[in-house]
C-alpha cells in the first residue's frame, strides 16, 4: 500500500510540472498590465496561462493515467481522459438534477465541483488500473480490433460508469469532509498554516506530501491556492498563505543550513561537502527543489530533520499572521517569487526577503550548534571506514560523461541486472524495485555523491540523485537493455 502511495505522489509531479508554463506567462503579462492595463499582448498571455491553470483537473486525470501505468504509456493517459469525461458528465448538476427528478437548484452543492483536481486524480487512477489489467489482453478474431491497449479506454469508461454509481451516492459526503478538513484548517488561521507546514516536510520521506499539498494548493476542498492567486482572486493577504511562508525557507533557510553543513564538516571532506552543499543549495534557492539537501540529513540525522520541519511550520504560521503573501506555481524559489511579485493580489511580498533573512540566520546557527553540540553525522561528518570503502570501490571514469559514470555505480551498487527489477524517476529521486536489499551496496551507491538513500520497503529503495535524475535514469534503462 505504501508502494502504490508513494508512486501516487510521484505521478502528481507529472501535471504539476506544467505549472510553471502558466507562472511564466501569467507572470509576464501581469508585469505588463503593471504599467498598460488595455495591453492586448498581456491579455493574450495572460489567457494562456489560466488555460492552463483552469483545467488543471484534466491534467491529473491524464497525468496519473501515465505516471501509474506499467509503461507510462500514452494510451493510458487517453484513458485518463475518457474516464474523466465520463465521471463528470454523468455526475454533472444537470445530468443529477434529471436523474434525482429535482430542479438543478436543488442539487447538492458537491455536484456543482465535480470537475476538481480530486475527481481527475481518481480518473488517472482507474485509468491506470484497466490499462495495467487489459493493455495486453487479446481478443477473438471478430472483436480484435479493439484488443490490448485499444480495449483500456472502453473498459475504463465501464468502469467509470460504477465509479460514477457509486460516487451519486457517497461524493457528497466525501465532498462535505473534504471541506470541513480545509474549512479546519482554515478557521485556525495563521495556526493552521503552521501545522500545515509542519505536516508537508514530516510526510517529505514517504512522498505522501503531495496528497496533502492538493488540498490547500488546488481545487479539492475549495482553498485552491495556487489558482486563486495566479487569477488574482480572493482576499489580499489571505489567499497564497499556504504558499508564502515556503519562500523563506526554500530561498534563505536551506541554502544556510547547507553552509552549516559545509563549515562543520571533517577537514578532510570539505570538498566533497562543499560540492553537495552548493549544488543542492543553490537547487533549494534558485528552483525551490529542496529534496537533495534535504535527503543528505535527513536520514543521517533526524532529529535535525524534525528541528528545520517545525522551523517550516513557523515560517507559514509567521508569514500567515502578518498576511505577507507570495505565490508559486511549482515551487518556492527565487524564479517563481519574481514572478508572483506582478500577481496583484500578492500583498507585501518583500517581507518574505526579510523573513527569509531572519530564517538564514536562525537555520545557520541552529543547525551549527547541533551538528557539533551531538555531533550528528551530517555530510562530510560520516565515519572514516565507510568513507574509505565506498572510495576505494568507485568505478573509474571509462571516457563516459559524469552521469554516466553516476548511473553505472549506482547500477552496479544496488546490484545489477540480477538484483534490479524496475526503474523509476520523479523529481529528483530515482525510485527502483530489488530482489534482495542485502546485496544493495549503500556505501558503494553514496561514494557517487548522490544527497541520500531511502529504503521504503522490503524490495524498494530510492537514491536521491538531484534536478538531472532523469539522465541518470535513462542511463540505467540503457545499462539495463545492454
């Protein structure tokens, strides 16, 4: 169940990665319509980008359909499409109203948001789930035609047809919790945005932080906050709160802890130190992808891992209480903060700098004081044997690029091709499935210089390579097809 959770999250990056399309071009035509509100140009991107950003539940249903299914295979993200259409017609206020023998306004609010982010991630993953069954399925020769992956979108309108049965029933209950949940967290104010932020870095290890995230972020329980504020709707200093307070941390807090990490690291290891540290802080800064600093403590030291997820949760619940708010449409970096600065409902957005300044300093010291203080094996700070053995077990540079000779180590370290049995990337992870973890190599994997390992189960493990790990994966598919 884990597994299937953790590949659920994984999946959701697909659409998301779209988002920062429409943060550029809302972005600029905002700065336009700064200074000339009739601007057409400005309209015309403007437009682009809340096109994007409207249909952002079709773009999970095809996104999930892809991301779960065996080969990521476009017919499954057609799939996605067909059950979406299906669920959202039948269930559509009008479609309710004649099937209830009502007026349509009396039909059950729920019904009236059936086309939200949470019915398309629910159609990705029927999707996915008939084309994993019946894309190799065959037919008999009358009927052959519609065999393998031409029966996945039939079989998934089927089955969104008892999917839409069953959600006449129960979608307005679940409807009513989704929003009392958000409705919870709303009415705590600058509080819960804090416990949100707590609760988004603890999950970060599972990946089970992106259910959580389309909550508050898009259009499940009603918050819908990225949406809300790239249209520049709702209320001036409210809407964006559960985006703002991530810019501090992303853009001045990581970044410093990374340079604590870099100063209280052994003589010895400061150059290697330093090369992690600075690529994953500048990756934490510049784009907000935190995982690779994040991954290279958290697991050699949690307690300081819990320590910068409650300095999270203050920064939102700091930023929420003053209603400074900023916005972002992947994530908390520097690229996405200039571009919400021309968003209109964005209301002092430089004191998030100012923030992000205070946080520096607090990450900084903090983290020097108990990297030294419990002399926590951070990077650069691990013990002297395994360090020597992972280097003395480095595969030499044949003429291959670095990522090549990255992927071929990590291969040969977890194994090769009698211990790996699939491979698999999101954002910066590689998410890879082995007969037997004891014959995985951790030291062997780490003297790459990858930020971390996570073992999520019995036969699956992550290596947290960084923004290029998809070369690295696609290498190991190649080393894999030798």
């Amino acid at each position: 169940m884990m597994k299937y959770l953790q590949n659920l999250g994984r999946s959701l990056m697909l659409p998301v990665a779209v988002l920062p399309a429409a943060a550029i071009l809302v972005g600029i035509g905002n700065w336009i319509l700064a200074f000339d509100e009739e601007n057409t140009i400005a309209t015309f991107l403007t437009s682009g980008g809340t096109a994007i950003i409207g249909n952002l539940a079709i773009l999970f249903a095809v996104g999930v359909a892809i991301g779960m299914s065996r080969e990521q295979d476009g017919a499954a993200g057609l799939s996605g499409l067909v059950a979406f259409l299906v669920i959202t017609t039948i269930l559509s206020t009008d479609n309710v109203a004649s099937l209830q023998g009502i007026e349509a306004d009396n039909v059950n609010a729920a019904f009236g948001s059936i086309e939200n982010v949470f019915i398309g991630i629910i159609s990705g993953i029927v999707a996915s789930i008939m084309y994993n069954r019946f894309s190799e399925v065959r037919l008999p020769d009358a009927l052959a035609f519609f065999s393998g992956k031409r029966l996945v979108p039939i079989m998934s309108a089927g089955a969104m047809l008892i999917v839409s049965a069953i959600l006449f029933f129960i979608w307005p209950v679940i409807y009513s919790g989704l929003v009392a949940f958000g409705t919870g967290i709303i009415d705590l104010g600058s509080v819960g945005a804090g416990l949100y932020g707590f609760f988004n870095r603890l999950l970060i290890p599972t990946g089970l932080h992106h259910a959580l995230n389309s909550v508050f972020w898009f259009d499940v329980a009603g918050i819908n906050d990225i949406a809300k504020f790239w249209d520049s709707e709702g209320e001036k200093g409210v809407t964006g709160r559960y985006l703002a307070g991530f810019f501090p941390i992303m853009m001045f807090g990581l970044p410093a802890a990374a340079l604590a990490m870099f100063h209280t690291a052994k003589t010895k290891r400061k150059k290697q130190a330093a090369s992690l540290m600075m690529a994953a802080g500048f990756a934490s800064f510049f784009t907000g992808v935190t995982e690779p600093l994040e991954f290279s403590f958290m697991f050699l030291a949690p307690a300081l891992y819990v320590v910068h997820a409650a300095l999270t949760g203050l920064s939102l619940m700091i930023a929420a209480m003053f209603q400074w708010t900023a916005g972002f449409s992947f994530s908390a970096g520097f690229v996405d903060y200039i571009l919400s600065l021309s968003v209109p409902i964005a209301n002092m957005p430089l004191m998030l700098m100012v923030q992000g300044l205070v946080f520096a300093v607090i990450y900084y010291f903090l983290f020097r004081f108990l990297i030294l203080k419990f002399n926590l094996k951070t990077p650069g700070r691990e013990d002297d044997e395994e360090v020597q053995e992972a280097a003395e077990d480095t595969v030499e540079d044949d003429g291959q690029d670095d990522l090549a000779v990255m992927a071929k180590q990590i291969y040969e370290g977890l194994g090769g091709d009698e211990n790996v049995t699939t491979v698999d990337n999101c954002v910066s992870r590689l998410r890879l499935e082995v007969e037997d973890m004891d014959v995985v190599d951790q030291n062997k994997i780490k003297a790459t210089g990858v930020p971390g390992i996570n073992i999520v189960g019995k036969n699956n493990i992550q290596v947290v390579v960084g923004t290029q790990v998809q070369f690295v994966a696609d290498e190991i598919r190649r080393l894999r097809k030798r």
